[in-house]
C-alpha cells in the first residue's frame, strides 16, 4: 500500500469545512463532525487507558475496540456505509456479563476513581456517553446506523464495568458515594 497521507495540512479547511470520504465537504461544526471527533476523542482516551494497563486479555480486547471505534469514524464520514455488524454488540454484551460475574452486583453508586487506569476508564465511558448523545443527535437528521448508535450504547456500559474489573485486578476498591457527604 502506498502512502495515503502524504500531505497532513491541506488547507482545505481553512473556510471552516471538512472534507467527507466521499469528496462532499460540510461545516466542522457540523453534526456529523461532532459525531466523528467525538468517536476519535473517545478513541484516543481508550488509547491512555490501555496505556495504563498491564499486558494481557483486556489490553487485547480494547485494542479490538479501538479498531471497532476507527471503522465508527469511518462509517460516519461515508454517509450510507456500515461497518459494525450486529455480532460486535452482542460481544460487547457477553464482555458485560462475563465482567459483572466477577464483580458482583453493585449495591450503591461509585464515583469515578480508584486506580489511575480505572479513572481513565471512567473518563472514556463518560466520553462514550458524548459520542453516543452526538451521534443520535446526527441520526435526528441523518441515517445512522442502528447497531453504530448500540455500539456506543453498550459500550459505555462496558467501560463501567471494566473500570471495576480493573480496580479489582489493580487491588483497589471503587469509590462509593455517600449520600451524608453530599
């Protein structure tokens, strides 16, 4: 494969537009483009988390969602093309039950926190949550996906419960809130 991004400042961009896969340029402020840097956004914290974490199983299967969450960003910028099948939410389903068996049924809240990993992890779910916010706010307008906006969905789900599955492998408890300090 040849290089494809050989020029990195176009100056395309410059008037406040952004190109899309297919050529048509729309403004950054744009919907879709808030979707997109939002998905990248949460790409890059899930970067800092698996930063974070030691090498085994969970460091390999984020690396797969970093991957999902690039074809996400794909699909956003080819209005009408689809890349996350149905089978990647019902992964991401099976990782929440396998996850919430060996972390047991929460009894209050918990606030973000714990390890450095796990409040990372914290971080990407709440960034998950935007992304998801911003891409049901695109589809008000614009076709997306069904499974694209699931996804996110249930991925944010799966970031608090790994953010628990990290604190217990890394020794620490999670934070719990108190209403008396509130």
């Amino acid at each position: 494969m040849g290089n494809r991004l050989s020029k990195l400042y176009t100056r395309t961009g410059d008037d406040g537009t952004s190109g899309l896969s297919g050529g048509t340029r729309i403004s950054k402020d744009h919907p879709r483009m808030e979707a997109m840097g939002t998905v990248d956004e949460l790409n890059s914290v899930i970067g800092l988390m698996i930063n974070k974490l030691e090498e085994g199983d969970l460091k390999t299967f984020y690396v797969g969602v970093q991957h999902d969450l690039f074809n996400i960003g794909g699909e956003l910028s080819m209005p009408g093309h689809s890349f996350i099948p149905a089978g990647k939410i019902e992964g991401l389903e099976q990782q929440i039950d396998a996850f919430n068996e060996q972390v047991g049924p929460l009894k209050d809240f918990i606030l973000p926190g714990g390890s450095e990993a796990a409040a990372v992890c914290h971080m990407a779910r709440a960034i998950a949550r935007r992304a998801e916010r911003n891409v049901v706010t695109l589809h008000h307008t614009e076709e997306v996906f069904d499974t694209t906006r699931q996804y996110l969905n249930r991925l944010s789900d799966l970031l608090f419960v790994t953010a628990r599955i990290i604190n217990k492998q890394q020794g620490e408890t999670d934070v719990l809130w108190k209403k008396e300090l509130a």
